[in-house]
C-alpha cells in the first residue's frame, strides 16, 4: 500500500532545476516508485525532465507518492528535501 504527503511549496522561485536535482538524487537511492503529483499529472520523481515538466510555481500544493519496500524511509527523506531545500512544508 502506497504512502503520501502532501507539500505546499513556499519558495518564491517555486521547484526550479537546483531543488529538482536534490530531489531526484535522494529520490534515487530508493527502491520504492516516488511520484510527484501536481495539477492531476504524475511524474516520476527520479526524473528530472518530468519533475521540471510540471512547472512548479510558489503557493502550489502538490503530492508525493511513495509505493514500494521503503516507501515510508523514501517518503520521509523526500520531505525532508523540501523542508532542507526551503521549497516548501
């Protein structure tokens, strides 16, 4: 059974390519399926062309998905991205 959070962007810059790149670096060092869902499109977050695909500006509220055999640890540190990337809560 699939984890999920979701995570408002506070960040005026919103998800741009240096946070994007934490976020799939730390999204790859886990086993489990990590989708970023934003405006009902999913992508997957070991992607950066998909999660820069999605555009995503400040004040946006957006779902991180983790389904796998370290979903809650991939959640977890995913979130914690954000927070140490000042992206968002």
């Amino acid at each position: 059974m699939a984890v999920q959070q979701t995570v408002r962007i506070t960040a005026e810059t919103g998800v741009h390519a240096r946070p994007a790149t934490a976020l799939v670096n730390k999204a790859g060092h886990f086993s489990s399926d990590i989708k970023l869902v934003y405006n009902d499109k999913a992508v997957n977050l070991k992607s950066i062309m998909g999660v820069m695909s999605l555009g995503i500006p400040m004040d946006a509220e957006l779902t991180v998905i983790a389904e796998g055999e370290d979903e809650k640890e991939a959640l977890a540190a995913i979130v914690d991205v954000f927070k140490q990337e000042e992206l968002g809560e």
